[in-house]
C-alpha cells in the first residue's frame, strides 16, 4: 500500500504512519489471525480511521462457492465450453481453434502415415534380403560349376583333352530309367550324366558329387545311397550328350556350353516353353559352364554357338524327348539329365 488515501472529496486527508501501514497489509493477507496487529493498530495514534475501515470491511458479506462448483467446471471442461478470461490490452492471447474432433483426426492421419512408412520400410528390406539371398544362391551354384570345370581341367590333363565319359549303353538311350518307365531298356543302361562318373571315382576323385547339388534346389547330397552318389533326379545339373557322335573336347574356343542348371524341359512342371530358362533359379536365369572354364550367369538358353537354345536339338526344335534323338551337326547342342 502505499502511504496517502486520495479522493475527490474536500475533507482533509489522512495521513498513516508506518506502523498502521504494516497493520492494514497484515490484516489484508492474513485475516483474523493477525489481531494482535488489529489490537496494536487500533491502540495507536491516528487510529479512528483505521477503525472506521475495519469496521467496513466487516460489514461485506462472505462470499461462499457454489456446492457443484467442482462438477460444473469439469463438466464444462469435457464439452469445451469454458469462459474465457478477457486478456488486458496489448496481452497477445494463444488460442487453439481446431475443435477436437479434427485435432483426433489429424492425429489418427498421423498414425496413418507412420503406418505406411513403417509398411514401406519393412516391405523394401524384406525385397532387399531376398534380393541378397538369391545373388548369394546364384554365387554358390557357380563356384559349384568353377570347381567341376577345375575338375574337367584336371581330368583332360591325363585324358587327350577329353571331356568323361563311360561306355555308350547298348539301347543308346541318353533318359534316365525312371523317365522311361514305358520303355524296354537293357540292363547297363545308363543316362547322361552317368558319363560324369569318371571325375568322382574313387582313384582319382578330381571332385564330389555334392558339387552336384545346386543350392537352389536345396538338397543335401546323401553319399550312403546306393551306388554312393545321390539319385539322377536330384543332381542339380545337365550335361552335354555324350553319347552322340561328336565327343567334344576341353578348352577348346569358350562357344560351347558343357554344363548348366537342369535343362527344364525334363524337370518341374511340363510342358514347358522351349525358350524357359532353368527351374534351379525359378526361371531367372542359368548358370552355364562353357568348355573354356568360364562360368557365366545368362538371361536366355540360346547361348549356343550360333545363338543356339541349348535345351533342344533340332530344326524346327523338338518340344519333346525320347531319349534315342541325337544332334545332327557339332553346333547342335543339347544338355540333357
């Protein structure tokens, strides 16, 4: 407070004294509590008006809050419809002038956006780890076909630069006995790929019939069926005929195609398109091992030497086999079981 009453009266004004300053703050912030202050002002000099204005304040009538105060201010709360204290001037006033209902929606958007993102995110890096684990699939199959053409190189070291081969079967049939189940074959009779039986014989064992195995197939190579290497429908791989009248040789020009995934006119679901690449990589393409040594992954079957599909013989190509077709020239490729 401060030391003067001012009006617009002509009656003198009053002057108080420090101490009735003190003695009016007190009353004002502490009530009732602070009578000693009220006996001490009222004792002192000048104190009738401080008296009168005790006496006034006494006479205001005691404000008492509304029982459902508490309830009504919640409830008013929950619907929005709060007063607003009137901001002085110059005050700047912060408002929120989004109903609720669109602040919700505006947060289940949100939510929805992080959603997608995360939805796109996961869907990117499950693309990403498939995309790693076919390369890594593919890498696998070819360092299978690197180490059998290590093997070919050894064995046509000490064999005329030949490619393996065994005695040619007296039915002359290249299929295996159960793609043949029709036929009368004779007792030695064996498929193609039983010409690779030189490169895992027990003498020289340039290689083992696991490299065999495509690891896209995901087969594991059993050395305890009969015959020590596994069965001729699960050998990931076919080999040139060899048991037609052009025997090729080894490191030759780097045209011909010696050994790739299955051919899949003889393997999966039939019948297929002759121009289909290998079920190894589901159709993605091939891994081709050529008579130089060279391991290559191909988009197309036709890499013959003069663009040749490698899955057929013949001209037009034959869609379907018996076992007894043969090439007609030595540019006439075919890989078969």
């Amino acid at each position: 407070m401060t030391g003067e009453v001012h009006n617009n009266s002509e009656e003198p004004q009053k002057v108080f004294t420090p101490q009735e300053i003190a003695s009016i703050d007190t009353l004002l912030e502490h009530g009732d509590a602070a009578s000693s202050d009220k006996a001490a002002a009222a004792n002192s000099a000048g104190s009738s008006c401080l008296t009168e204005i005790i006496a006034a304040l006494s006479l205001l009538p005691t404000v008492e809050p509304p029982e459902d105060l508490v309830q009504r201010t919640c409830a008013a709360a929950r619907a929005g419809t709060l007063p607003r204290r009137t901001p002085h001037a110059g005050a700047t006033v912060l408002t929120n002038t989004r109903p609720p209902a669109r602040t919700w929606n505006m947060r289940k958007m949100d939510i929805a956006v992080m959603l997608i993102a995360a939805t796109l995110l996961l869907t990117v890096t499950i693309f990403q780890l498939r995309q790693a684990r076919t390369f890594a699939v593919q890498t696998a199959c070819a360092n299978n076909l690197a180490m059998v053409a290590t093997a070919f190189g050894q064995y046509a070291s000490v064999n005329n630069n030949m490619l393996p081969r065994i005695a040619m079967p007296a039915d002359h049939n290249w299929l295996p006995r159960y793609m043949t189940p029709h036929q009368q074959r004779c007792v030695n009779a064996h498929c193609n790929l039983g010409n690779l039986q030189p490169l895992f014989a027990a003498g020289q064992r340039y290689t083992s019939w696991d490299r065999m195995i495509c690891p896209a197939i995901g087969i594991t190579c059993n050395l305890n069926c009969p015959g020590g290497h596994p069965t001729w429908s699960d050998i990931g791989y076919s080999y040139i005929d060899q048991l037609s009248l052009y025997h090729h040789h080894w490191a030759r020009g780097g045209h011909i195609a010696i050994l790739a995934d299955r051919n899949p006119l003889f393997y999966g679901r039939h019948p297929q398109r002759i121009n289909s690449n290998s079920w190894n990589h589901n159709r993605r393409g091939q891994n081709v091992l050529y008579d130089d040594g060279r391991v290559m992954w191909t988009l197309s079957p036709d890499v013959g030497p003069r663009h040749d599909n490698i899955w057929t013989i013949g001209n037009p190509p034959l869609r379907t086999y018996s076992g007894m077709e043969e090439p007609t020239c030595p540019y006439d490729i075919i890989l078969v079981p």
